[in-house]
C-alpha cells in the first residue's frame, strides 16, 4: 500500500475526517456517499439525523421520554426514560449497537462561515 493510500485511510479512521469528507463529497458532486448515512449530526431539538439529514431517531415527550429508532421503514420503540439526556444516550448507544450509525458527532467539524459558503440540505429524506 502507497503512502497516499495509507495517510487518506488513515484520516478516514477519525469520524470528524470522515464527515467532512463527505460533507466535501456532496459539495463536489452533489451526492452523499453512503456512509454518510453512518455518521449521526448533533441532536438537532428532539431529532437525530445522519450527515445526509435521513432521521435516525427521535425523542417523544409525555409525562416521560420516549425514542423513535427509524430503521429504512420500520420504528422502534425505546423506553420510558425520566429525562432527555438518557433517552439520548439511549438512543446512540442502540443505534451504535445495532451498527446503524459508527459515530454520533457532538459537534459539526465545520463552522459557520462554512456553513454559508456551502449550505447543506435542512432535510431530504430518502
């Protein structure tokens, strides 16, 4: 294996690398590739969505809190829970478990300004 080949796989292993290389995937092309589907965005209010905006999870609040997992056509059912932490976490670790997401950033690695300069679709659900 070539050194490039090396230092690019290399990079690709930090989850924050590999969403801005697929952020630079759709930048360039106009598509997600489909790993970008793997990689959770920031909690968006009660809303988990992948780097494509697909929603992978989202919390319902009653006397207690409850997470939706959508999984292509099928939703699952999560608690109770007490707070919206829990039910948070609860929700990353089973989509982690299941293998539907291998990593949920609790950051964007890309700015504002970059943000402006290249908006991302708000949502587009496949």
């Amino acid at each position: 294996m070539d050194e490039r080949y090396q230092a690019l796989v290399a990079i690709m292993e930090d989850p924050e690398n590999l969403a801005c290389m697929c952020r630079e995937f759709y930048r360039k092309w106009g598509e997600w590739p489909s790993v970008s589907s793997l990689i959770a965005r920031p909690w968006i209010g009660n809303e988990l969505h992948a780097l494509d905006m697909s929603i992978l999870a989202e919390i319902k609040a009653t006397a207690t809190f409850w997470v939706i997992v959508h999984s292509g056509d099928e939703e699952m059912e999560l608690g109770p829970f007490q707070d919206i932490r829990s039910a948070r976490d609860q929700a990353e670790m089973f989509l982690l478990s299941e293998g539907s997401i291998v990593h949920a950033l609790r950051d964007l690695p890309w700015n504002e300004e970059d943000e402006r300069e290249f908006p991302l679709p708000a949502r587009s659900y496949k």
